[in-house]
C-alpha cells in the first residue's frame, strides 16, 4: 500500500549490473568468544570480500579521458598575468614614509619621557600615602609594638625603623621595576 509521494521498494529499478551483490547471512555474535577470534573473522571476511572485487568503486565515476584539459586554450605553463594595477610605492614619497616614522618615535620617545621623568616622583608619592594611612600605620604598630609610646605616638625608634621600611620598599619597586622594563 503506497500513499501520494511514497514509492514501494520492490517497484525501485534494480542496479544495472556493474555491482556485485554481497549475500548477507545470518550473524551470532557470540558471548563467550574471544576478541582476537572476532576480529580474524573480520579481517578474513574483509581479504574475501576484497578478492571478489566488492571493495572497488564502479569504473562509472572514474573519468577515462582527459580532452576537457589538454584542449583548453587558456591554460598555459608557467604563465603570469600582465599586471593590472599601477605601481603604488613609487607614487609615495619617500619623505612621507620618513616623517611618519619619525613622528611615531618622536611620540614614543615622550611617553618614555614623560614615564621616565615623573614616574619616580609619583611613585613616592604613592608610597608616602600608603605609609601615612591609619591602617598601615595600625598594621606596622600591631606587629612592633615597640615603635610608638604610651601615648600612641611614635618614638625615635619607631620613626628610623618606619624610614627604614619605607626607603626598602621604594628601593623593591624600582628594582622590580627596572627588572621587568629590561
């Protein structure tokens, strides 16, 4: 019973003999058997399958010959087109090409001014305000007591040490600095 579109698969036109047909039997995979047994029954069903030519493409798809590229009169050896486009370089002056090289370095070399000039002074600036700050001041204070007096304020002690800690962190960060710019 066929409906509108569908077609029956016995009224399909058989193959036209270039193809060889393979009889199908009835496989038992068994439980029991081992690997290698499975796969030298693969292999051996694969060598006779190849030996009676099923494994071979239909000659149909192969093309026998080759008119269709030995006759095209546009296909030369070696051939380079003529060149369409003008020669654009030589109409850029040299000069041009100069000053905007020039003019990039020169923008460069101001921002590495600029960075080299000032990068240090803001960089203590930086430090003075951390070291300033109640919480760093809370936090050096917490870990040597001995650093200020009764009276919170700190002593002559206190005040080398923290010049000390701040003069090696600038000394740090400029060391890194210099480290990783290089």
């Amino acid at each position: 019973m066929t409906s509108i579109g569908t077609t029956d698969i016995n009224s399909l036109p058989s193959s036209n003999g270039d193809y060889k047909s393979l009889d199908v039997q009835n496989v038992v995979i068994e439980s029991g058997s081992t690997p290698s047994v499975d796969i030298n029954n693969v292999v051996s069903d694969i060598q006779k399958a190849s030996s009676s030519g099923l494994l071979k493409l239909p000659t149909r798809d192969i093309p026998t010959t080759q008119n269709h590229i030995t006759m095209d009169s546009s296909t030369e050896p070696n051939h380079i087109p003529p060149a369409d486009k003008e020669d654009y370089i030589s109409h850029y002056s040299m000069n041009d090409l100069h000053v905007n090289v020039e003019n990039k370095t020169t923008n460069k070399d101001t921002c590495d001014y600029i960075i080299d000039e000032f990068g240090f002074s803001i960089m203590i600036a930086i430090m003075y305000f951390l070291f300033q700050s109640d919480r760093t001041k809370g936090y050096i204070y917490r870990i040597i007591p001995f650093l200020h007096g009764n009276d919170t304020n700190p002593t002559t002690h206190g005040y080398m040490v923290i010049s000390v800690i701040f003069g090696l962190s600038i000394y740090m960060i400029t060391y890194l600095l210099n480290h990783f710019k290089s």
